[in-house]
C-alpha cells in the first residue's frame, strides 16, 4: 500500500496488526511509519492508543507486537501450579511472582497468592501443605511478624474464569498487579506501595491491556486507587501518594 493512500483515520487496529504481522509479528516504528504514510507524531499517537486499548504491545524499545507479554514466574511459583494442575481445582496463582517480569530489582521472600474456588479450597490447602508450603487464609490480619519462606496466601474466588482475567493456571499481569495491591492492603503482606507503582509504569511502558487493567480494578472496587496511582485524580492517603511517586518514578 503506498503510503499517501493511508489516513490517520485508516490507520485502525486491524490495519496496523496487519503490518505488524508482515515483518513477522514485531514491527519497529520506522516500518509502521512507512507503510502506514503517518506523521511521527500522529503515529506514536495512534501507537500508544492501540497499546492502551489492547490491540498492541510495545516490545522493548520502539519496536511493537501483537503477542502479548510473557508470564515470568519464579520456580517456587511453577511448583505451586503443578499443585494446581494435578489437583484439577479451580484455582489459579496471582500476585508478586507473575509480575516478576516488570520488575527492575525482584525479591522472592513474597508470599505467593493463590485463588481458588469456594469448593476447592479446603483440597487445595491440604495439596499445598502436603508440598510443605505455609498456608494463611487471605483476608484482614492474615500475616502477623515477618514473612516466613514458602507462604501461601489462599484466597476463595467465587467469579467464573471469564470474569477473573485468568489463563490456565495463570492471572494475567493486570490481574496480579489489582490483587497484589489487594492483599497489600487487606493482609498487610510487607510489600512498598512504591514499588507496586513502580511495577504498575513498567507493565504500562511494556504494554498490559489497559482496558482489562480499568476493567477488573473497577469490578473489585480499585479503580480509584488505579486512577490515584497514574495520576487521573489526586491520591489521598500515604499509601496512595506512594504508589503516585512510585508510578511517577
């Protein structure tokens, strides 16, 4: 298509997937601009609205993908899952280790999240347990003193998959990154607010599906603190201007 044939209003999401697709999936900013004919301008426009909305990841440094981002998880994580997996529960792991991948410095003495089903959950614990993990119920005062090795935090989830954002035996990153600031607040897990806002600009830099991000923060009740966080309405509280420091970081 020779590029003065193509608008920036013909410059939708099919069309820029479609050349992303001919250079095989990850197209940098100089192919898009000459094959779609836009403006530098216009263009890192229409990129980062079709990042936002999920019909585009950024992949490092002016290069975009319609792959979204891989899952990065600790080993102590995957053996987790196989608990899961073997149990045939429905159940899923969320939390700090699925975003390990956006992470600049990672520490693993987190403790895991797992969500499961209501009639799965007392299964589940004793599946955990016999793999020699500490299981807490999540919730309100759940972790007292220092975190111990090993920890799981189980939490019963009654939504369907559908609704919870989940693949496999996986949680997105948009939805660890909710439940992680969740149970931040809820179980008073020892983790920097700071540093959920500093997790929360990479995913965004890399390119998380901002849609499902807003979606599901507004179905569990965070989305003003996902709005504080990016600097949509002013944080009140310490945790909430950290979290904004971090994020503005």
């Amino acid at each position: 298509m020779p590029a003065s044939s193509t608008s920036p209003y013909r410059a939708d999401a099919r069309t820029v997937r479609e050349v992303v697709a001919r250079h095989g999936g990850v197209a940098s900013t100089a192919d898009l601009r000459s094959e779609l004919g836009l403006s530098e301008r216009t263009l890192y426009r229409r990129l980062g609205e079709l990042v936002a909305e999920g019909s585009l990841y950024r992949e490092g440094r002016s290069r975009y993908t319609t792959r979204p981002p891989a899952v990065a998880v600790s080993g102590e994580s995957l053996q987790i899952v196989r608990v899961i997996e073997r149990l045939d529960a429905e159940a899923h792991l969320s939390g700090y280790d699925i975003l390990a991948g956006f992470a600049h410095q990672f520490t693993f003495d987190y403790p895991h999240l797992v969500c499961c089903h209501p009639p799965h959950f007392d299964g589940l614990a004793v599946a955990l347990v016999s793999k020699r993990f500490v299981v807490l119920a999540a919730g309100p005062g759940a972790l007292r003193g220092p975190l111990m090795p090993r920890t799981v935090l189980l939490r019963r989830q009654p939504l369907i998959e559908q609704e919870t954002l989940v693949r496999g035996s996986l949680a997105t990153p948009e939805k660890a990154w909710v439940d992680l600031l969740r149970e931040t607040r809820r179980s008073q897990l020892a983790i920097d607010y700071g540093e959920l806002g500093r997790l929360l600009r990479a995913m965004t830099e890399y390119g998380v599906n901002q849609r499902a991000l807003v979606s599901y923060a507004r179905r569990i009740g965070y989305l003003q603190w996902l709005k504080a966080t990016t600097g949509q309405c002013p944080p009140t509280g310490v945790d909430q201007r950290q979290l904004a420091a971090g994020y503005a970081a």
